[in-house]
C-alpha cells in the first residue's frame, strides 16, 4: 500500500492537474452550511470542513434521477418505447469523503450490487468514482463512528485516504484506482506510513459518544418488533424525512413516470419509510399507517434486519447526521441502546 | 424563563396524581445541546423529567390533533393560538384540554442562540389567549414591533428579482417535508403532495414541483397560521420558509383585520364569509 507525501503548496495545482482527467466532487460552502458539489473550473474543495449537511451518497444516488424517456405521441414510429436517458458516466473523483461517508457508500453497495441484480444506475455511476478521503482529526461531538462498524481513520469504501498533517497530506493509496488519482495528479513524493497509527488512535480517542450494539444480533426480531418502547419512543417524532434523505445509508427510492404533453421521462427519487405513502398499497391498504410502526421499521431496519441479514453490522456508520438534525430530537443511538439492552417479559 | 419549570412540573404532577388527565405533553431534555424533545408523560412521577427554556422552539399543538383522551398541554402563547385554531377545526375538543398557559419570552434562534428566534423577535402574542392554568405571571407584549418590514422589502422587489429572490430562499429544499410535520395546521390525513390519480404534485426534485409545494401549502395556512416559527426550526437547511406565511398572514392582516387563534368566537376569514369582505382581488 503506498503512502505519497503531498506537499499543500502543490495541492491546488494538483487538483487542476485532475480536472482534465476527472469530474470533481467535493464539500464546499453553501450559504450556512457545506454540501458536496461538482466543482466548478475555479472551485476547490474546502478541506477545513467538518462534514457535510446532506451526505454524498447523491454522487451515486441523486435525489432525482432520469430513468427513461418515452414519447406518446403515437405518429412517432417509437412511440411507448423507453430509452435510456442519456448519463455522464466519464471518471468523476469526490475530495474529501469522510470515512464514515465511504463506508456508507460500501455498505448501500451490498443493495444494488448483488449475485442476482446490479442496479445499472447506481453501479455505473460508481464504478466511474474515485472515492478520496479525508481522516477526522477532530471529530464532532455527535459522532459515534467508532462504536458503530466505522472510526475516523476507516478505509473500507475509499480509494486513497488523506490524512491532514499540517504542511501535508500523507495520502493512503488504497486501490488501484487511487493509486491512478495521486498519479494523475502529480503526486508522488513518497510519504510515510508510520504517521497513521498514532493519528488514529489519537482521533478515536477524542470520538466521546457511544452505541451498545453486541447483543442486537441475538436478539429475537419479534420480541423487539413487540417491544412496548416503540410507542414512547416515537411520539415527537413528526414522520418528515430529514433522517432518511440526511443519511449516508438510506437508500430506498420510488420510480414515478411524469408526462408533460406526449413527452415522458421515468425518474427514480429517494423515498423515505417515515412517510405514510412508503407503504400504501395500490387496494388502499397500508399496513404501516400509524407513525409507531413506520419508526419501529426505520430503526429495526437500521440496527435489527440489517444486522441479521447480512452480518456486517449495524446499517449505520456513526455519521450522526440524523441527531444533529432531526428536528424532534429522535436519537438513534438512545434507541439503539434502548433495542440492545432490550429484555423480553418472559 | 428556568423559573417556569417549578410551577410546570407541579401542575403537571397533580394533574396526573389526581386523574384530572391522563397524560401531560411537554417537553423533555433533548440529547444533543440547545434541543428539547416534545414528550408525552402519562405517570405522576416523570413529571420531574419536563424541562421548559428557550430550545422550546416546536409548537406542541402539533401533537394534539387526533388525540381522544384527557390531555394536559404546555402552551406558550402561539402554542396556545394553534389549540384555539384546532378547536375551531374540530380537531379537538376544549373539554379534552388542560392547557398550561406559559407566557413567553422568546425562544432562542437554534443557530444563534445568542438572538432571540426570528418570529420571536416580532411577537405580539406571548402570553397564553387561552389557558386553565398558567405556570408564571403574565408578560408584557410587545408593542412598536415591525412585523412585515421583510414582507414588504420582497413586496417592493421589481418581478425579476422577486423570482431570484424566491428561487435562492428553497434552492436547498430537498422536500423532507419537516416544515409540514411540524407545523400544527397541516393535519390533512392526505396531503395534497401525497395526492395520487391523479397526482398533485411531482415527487422529484424539480423546482417547479418544489415551488409549488410552498406556495400551496403556505396558501392552506392563510388565515389559519400564527408564526410559531416551528416550520423554520424544523427545518434542517435553514430555509426561511415564512416568507411565504408572512405575506399571506399580512395580507390576511390588512384586508380583513384578522390575526389567527384569538378567540374560539370567531371563525377564520377564509372559512366565512362577511358581505362587507373587501373585493379589489377579484374584480
């Protein structure tokens, strides 16, 4: 694994050197707040960010994205045909990715890259990104990423990994691909390994909040699907869809055709399970009506079925977006805590 | 305004020890600094557990609507406009409620706690209009406040610039709809963005969708919304979505010298009719 030494007084020309070979993606200033941008020719990445309000996961996963076109003018020879809408999938590189973003991206992949489908979308969009990280030097109070599969310093889901060491970055090159980016750039000054260890343990250290999580996997799902908390817990939560469109792992989406005159076009849009029409059904019937049963899913979905499902942990990085934004003050990781230390009444 | 809890937390337990209600809904210490969280206690003993500062920013109304027990609620003053509004919406009934009138100085702006919350800064309601018991002496209102001055700056704004104006204010509106949850007045069991075949309103992110989702929904406040400001403290982009409030209630304020929730005696402008009720909109 190579680790090159980037000098910052050659960083912003190395970014330009990657824009001629790359789209580039990073957290900049957006009135009060950063979010992740495709950067313009004179916009660099703000590397002295915390993290970003909405997480990237829109690089792969946008809000709204075309689908198909079709036409329903039927003297059009193709009339009622889809076509592919047409995509940039030239190389694009994020800047700056939080490890807990990365591993985010790599835990939603398990969803739309599996051994019966690969989701063309979001797999060609991802297999075009080079993912590069920044470590957490300093990580926010309400990051519980080290307790929840992830930490500052984590690798999994990136290319190269940054980490800021004043003068420098010393750039973890990971894959091949991020060996290609660093390359790209013109670095390739050889940098030192060494300096990451004790960065880590220094940065884990300052991570204050905790999730208990070792008991979840044995727990029995009905008796936490059962558990008279989820009433309680859920009552000033107002059902908008701040957690699921704010966080890193969401990834439910609905497919909606919208016409104008005889033109259309299929999109793909996020969906949220707080909402009541995530599970209408098409008889009227909807089995999660009541705003008790829509929280229990989100959080059984999260820290239980996931969990089960796939053994890789929770389906949460720690990112603590939700927290800091719900805006009824819904803590996930009370309730994570509240599910693991959960005791059925015999 | 620490000085209120005492007296909250003392009503609230009796109220519950002695089965006046069967549960209190308040607010209870948040986990993450200057939140609260909106709580429902149903035991004489968690009275204990209700907070009251200024990061009461939620209108607690919200969570009434649909209930069909014996209720107690903590309401500040715009809290206590939205009950009236829901009583005159039947969406509860006055008999269900013990409120517990707070009078109110002002919440704190959850960006800048420093400054006093935006419509807070303008109120002219801080004290409860209705209330069974109140949990501290009565509070000056302020007088000389200039509630429109950013209403009529948008007004003076040639067509141009009104539309940039309008398109930067929700250039950030991903449409989590946290303005809606959170604001007492919208309790339609169908939203009119949830309205399938046909459907309303697009579900993407296209601003003709998202703009039509503010205008329509700040027109179904008219008349009916008290600027509580819970609709901008939900808000996790910091959108300044009364903007399209303000107006309606201005409007609302000048051509029918009408301010919502004052009284249970007197049904909104929009939802009667006056034949003196001015005209110059439509003819």
């Amino acid at each position: 694994m190579k680790v090159i030494k980037i000098d910052k007084n050659t960083w912003a020309s190395g970014i330009d050197s990657l824009r001629s070979g790359y789209r580039l993606v990073g957290p900049v200033m957006q009135g009060d707040a950063h979010d992740f941008k495709e950067l313009t020719s004179d916009e660099a990445p703000d590397m002295a960010f915390g993290n970003t309000r909405l997480s990237p996961k829109s690089v792969v996963f946008p809000q709204s994205e075309p689908m198909f076109t079709y036409s329903l003018d039927e003297n059009d020879p193709e009339h009622h045909i889809l076509k592919d809408a047409p995509k940039d999938y030239s190389a694009r590189a994020v800047i700056g990715m939080r490890p807990c973003d990365a591993k985010a991206v790599a835990l939603v992949r398990m969803n739309f890259d599996t051994p019966d489908y690969r989701d063309p979308y979001w797999m060609d969009a991802y297999d075009a990104t080079t993912f590069v990280g920044l470590a957490c030097d300093n990580p926010c109070e309400t990051c519980f990423c080290t307790t929840a599969g992830c930490g500052p310093y984590h690798e999994e889901g990136l290319d190269v990994l940054l980490s800021d060491c004043g003068d420098t970055y010393e750039a973890k090159a990971l894959t091949e691909k991020g060996e290609k980016l660093l390359a790209s750039a013109g670095w390739d000054a050889e940098g030192d390994a060494s300096v990451f260890e004790p960065k880590k343990a220094d940065a884990e250290a300052k991570i204050v909040t905790k999730v208990e999580t070792a008991n979840l996997r044995g727990k029995n799902s009905l008796d936490l699907y059962d558990a008279p908390f989820w009433k309680e817990l859920s009552f000033s939560c107002i059902n908008c869809g701040t957690c699921t469109y704010a966080c890193p792992t969401c990834w439910c989406f609905d497919i909606q055709d919208e016409n104008k005159g005889n033109d259309g076009v299929r999109m793909r849009n996020w969906d949220s399970c707080m909402t009541s029409l995530f599970t209408m059904h098409g008889s009227g019937h909807n089995p999660r009506d009541q705003k008790h049963q829509r929280f229990r899913q989100r959080f059984m979905h999260k820290l239980k079925y996931f969990v089960d499902k796939y053994d890789k942990g929770l389906m949460c990085v720690g990112c603590g977006r939700c927290v800091q934004q719900c805006p009824a003050n819904i803590d996930i990781r009370t309730i994570c805590n509240k599910m693991n230390g959960y005791e059925a009444a015999s | 305004m620490e000085s209120y809890i005492g007296k909250i937390r003392e009503i609230s337990e009796r109220l519950l020890s002695d089965g006046t209600v069967e549960c209190v809904v308040g607010f209870r210490k948040g986990t993450v600094a200057l939140t609260n969280e909106p709580c429902m206690i149903t035991k004489a003993e968690d009275a204990k557990d209700l907070v009251w500062d200024a990061n009461c920013r939620l209108n607690l109304a919200n969570y009434l609507t649909g209930r069909k027990e014996k209720i107690a609620v903590i309401a500040k003053g715009c809290d206590s406009r939205n009950i009236v509004n829901h009583i005159i919406e039947n969406k509860i009934s006055r008999e269900q409620l013990v409120i517990i009138g707070v009078p109110c100085k002002g919440m704190a702006d959850k960006n800048n706690p420093e400054s006093l919350q935006d419509n807070c800064a303008t109120c002219t309601h801080r004290n409860p209009v209705i209330y069974d018991e109140l949990c501290a002496d009565l509070v000056e209102e302020q007088t000389d406040v200039d509630k429109y001055e950013d209403v009529r700056a948008v007004e003076a704004m040639g067509t141009q610039e009104k539309w940039a104006f309008f398109e930067e204010l929700l250039s950030g509106c991903t449409r989590c709809y946290a303005c809606k949850n959170a604001c007492p007045l919208c309790y339609c069991p169908t939203c009119f963005v949830d309205e399938s075949r046909p459907q309303w309103v697009g579900k993407g992110t296209d601003p003709i969708d998202i703009r039509t989702y503010h205008f329509l929904r700040a027109y179904h406040c008219a008349g009916r919304c008290t600027d509580c400001g819970a609709c901008e403290a939900a808000c996790p982009q910091n959108i300044k979505v009364r903007q399209f409030t303000k107006k309606l209630e201005k409007d609302c304020n000048e051509l029918y010298g009408w301010e919502a929730g004052l009284t249970v005696d007197q049904r909104p402008p929009l939802d009667s009719f006056k034949l003196d009720d001015p005209e110059k909109f439509i003819m």
